[in-house]
C-alpha cells in the first residue's frame, strides 16, 4: 500500500513538473508565430535581428493589430535598411558594369533618400532633386568625394542625407535636371564617350528591366535614326531593316532627349570628370559619322517621341494621360517612369532584394500583380520593401 501511494505521488509530483514546461511550449508555439515572423521580416529588410524593444513592437503589430505591413514598416526605420539593403539595391545601376561593389555616389544617394522620405518614386527620371550629405565635405561637380567620404565615416545614410534640389547644389538649370540621370555618377558611366545612346539602354534595363533585344521592334519608322547608323552593314540593307532597326527606329526619338548633356573629363581622368548640360546646344556626339548615312536623321534640338507607344511595344503600358512626346530628358523621363513596365520593374527589384530570389510560382506572380497595383497609387518605394517582406516571411 505505502508503496502504491509513494508511487501515486511520484506520478503526480511528476505531472505537475510536467505540467508546466508542458504548459510553456504550449504558449510559446502559440507566440512563436507572430515573433518569428517579425524577426524574419526584421531580418528580411535590415539584414540583421531586431533589438528586443524593437521586437515587441513589431509583435504588437502582429498580434494586437493584426497588422504585419505595419510591423514591417517599423523594420524599414533600420539603419541597415539605408546602409546595407538600399545601398546594394541601388549601386549597380549607378555603373556599366553593373557591380554592387562601388562607392556610394550622387545617384545612389538619391535613390535611398528617395525611398527613406517616400518621395513618389515615378519621379526617379525626371525630378529636380538630389540627396547630399549633411555633415561630409562639400558636393563637388568633379568628384565622388563627397559621398565617400560619408562612407568613410561610417555615417548613418538614413540620418545624414538631405533633400536638395540639383539645381542649387551642382548648377544645373532646373530644366535640365532630370531626377538619377542628371547626377553626376550616371554622366560618368553613361554619357561617357559614346553616342549617350548608352544611358537610355541602361535606363531601360535597370528601371523598366528590359534589355533592348528583348523588345526589339523593327516595324516602326526609320526617321529618327541618325547618320552615324549604316543602313546596309556589311553592303546588306536587309541586316539593317531586320536586325539594326529593330532597336535603334524606337531608341533614337526617345534618346534625342539627352541631345544637350555630356560627360567631359581630362584625358587619361575619367573619374574628374563633370557633367556638362549645354541648353539650346546639341552635343557634337549626336551628329558624329555623319558619313555612314547621309540621309539620316540630323538631331537640331531635345525633342524626343515614344514610337514604342505603338505597335508591339505598347504592352509596356504607357500612361494614356501623357501626350507621348516633349522636350528634354525630364519630360522624357516622366514618360518612361510612368509606364507599367517601370512600376513592375521597381517592384520585382524590390521583391528580389528583399526574398532574396526571383519571383518564380504563380502566387509570387500574383504578389508582383498586387504589389504593383498599389505601388501605382502613390509610387511609395518604401511600402514595396514592407510588402514585400511581409508576403517572403510567411506567417
Ligand atoms: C539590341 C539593340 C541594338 C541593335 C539590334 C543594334 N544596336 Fe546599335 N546601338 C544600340 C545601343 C544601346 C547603342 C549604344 C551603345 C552604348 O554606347 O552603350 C548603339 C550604338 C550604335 C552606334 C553608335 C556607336 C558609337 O558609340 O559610336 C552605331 C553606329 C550603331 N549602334 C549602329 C548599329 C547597326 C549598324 C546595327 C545593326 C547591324 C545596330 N546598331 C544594331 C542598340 C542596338
């Protein structure tokens, strides 16, 4: 009997010891939902975990508001979020070679200010704008110094980056500042030399995210293409109809829109350079090789037109409200950035940064759909972050 009884106790003292652990796990694999989502998100968008504070607002977005976009809207006020998550989502499209390992510079700044004040983000081409950094050495037209020397000093870019305008900080007339093309850094990789038929292609490829070969129309009018374009390459007039044409009938009207910038350097310094806006001038680059076809379009002034808005290339959802042409690489670029193609493309990259793959299944695509739909609204880049990090976090 006694040895019954003890054994009784032992059950008993035994499932009360049980009880509570028991009872714990319980309760933490009811809590775990919420706080391991917001640490994922937290971790999806800054790169690192949240402090605990920092945790239990998040968790208290969760649980008490049922809210995870608001919790991740907390995530985005992370330091890393500018520093870290911004700054490689934006570098490469500041360079040719596309490298996320450059120095911070004019147009990545005013990528992340941009995003940090939720300024409307289809003005990316076409505003007069530019973040400088409130406590580094002056802005110079002919150097880099400035932004790096904010890196050197391992300055928050969320606290240091102030809003300007670029025609009060690098002396450009306001009509011709046009939002990152107009920064220095995109002058020095994209209207270096050339023809500045380069800086319309990485325009395209880095912010409508198609490659010129991947919408290659040649059914639209040949009568903006300039002189220095052969019409029979290799004494073949065919290869030019099916294959020249095809980029550069649509490129050109709309690359006409930087007839008057160039990137000038001295010989042998190419990161001294500046970038020169000459009003009224056309560059001499626009008219070089006149030779090669003597009937071709001879550029007289900035004045550009969408032939893309026709034809194949209209599935790039052009806004109807714009009249389609203008003058200028502002006007120019307000007709780019306000295309579907720039909304879904600003989206998909945001997408990729922050799940850190490409959208693949049909729910991701569905995702990109409905994210795109609301970016559309307001053009606010940052909520796309939060979005984003909410639908790759699970719950
Ligand atoms: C896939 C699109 C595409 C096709 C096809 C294409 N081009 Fe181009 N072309 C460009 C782009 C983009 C540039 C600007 C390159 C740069 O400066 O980065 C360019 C530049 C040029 C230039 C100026 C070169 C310079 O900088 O001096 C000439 C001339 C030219 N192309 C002729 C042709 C001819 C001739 C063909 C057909 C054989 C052709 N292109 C086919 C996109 C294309």
């Amino acid at each position: 009997m006694s040895s019954m009884k003890l054994s009784k106790r032992l059950i008993r003292k035994t499932a009360t010891l049980l009880s509570l652990p028991v009872l714990l796990m319980v309760c933490t694999t009811a809590m775990s939902g919420p706080r391991e989502q917001a640490k994922r998100i937290h971790d999806r968008l800054a790169g690192v975990p949240p402090t605990p504070a920092t945790l239990d607002l998040m968790v208290d977005e969760i649980v008490n508001n049922n809210d995870p976009l608001a919790a991740a809207m907390i995530a985005v006020e992370h330091d890393d979020f500018y520093n870290v998550t911004l700054k490689n989502w934006a570098t490469p499209w500041t360079n040719e070679e596309q490298t996320v390992f450059a120095p911070l510079n004019d147009y990545s700044a005013t990528v992340i200010g941009m995003v940090r004040d939720e300024e409307p983000f289809n003005q990316l081409l076409s505003a007069d704008i530019l973040y400088v950094g409130s406590n580094a050495p002056v802005y110079s037209v002919n150097d880099n110094a400035h932004y790096e020397a904010i890196e050197d000093q391992g300055l928050n870019l969320k606290d240091v980056l102030v809003k300007r305008t670029q025609s009060s900080v690098t002396g450009i007339p306001s009509s011709g500042a046009a939002g990152v093309i107009s920064t220095r850094a995109a002058a020095r990789a994209f209207f270096i030399d050339g023809t500045n038929r380069g800086m319309f292609r990485f325009t395209m490829l880095n912010h409508l995210c198609k490659d010129l070969e991947l919408i290659k129309d040649p059914t639209r009018s040949s009568d903006r293409v300039r002189q220095d374009v052969s019409h029979s390459p290799g004494g073949d007039s065919r290869v030019y109809f099916n294959n020249c044409l095809g980029c550069h009938a649509g490129m050109e009207p709309l690359a006409e829109a930087y007839a008057y910038y160039n990137y000038e350097y001295p010989e042998g310094n190419e990161d001294a350079g500046r970038l020169v806006y000459t009003q009224g001038v056309v560059q001499p680059k626009y008219l070089i090789n006149s030779n090669n076809f003597k009937d071709g379009y001879i550029t007289v002034d900035d004045s550009w037109i969408n032939y893309w808005r026709e034809g194949p290339n209209s599935v790039l959802g052009w806004d109807a409200s714009l009249p389609g042409s203008g003058n200028g690489a502002a006007s120019m670029g307000q007709e780019l950035a306000n295309s579907h193609a720039f909304a879904e493309c600003q989206v998909t990259k945001a997408f990729q940064a922050v799940c850190l793959r490409e959208p693949g299944d049909s729910a991701d695509r569905t995702q990109i759909d409905t994210m795109t739909t609301s970016f559309k609204t307001d053009y606010n880049m940052k909520r796309v972050f939060a979005e984003s990090a909410v639908y790759c976090a699970g719950d």
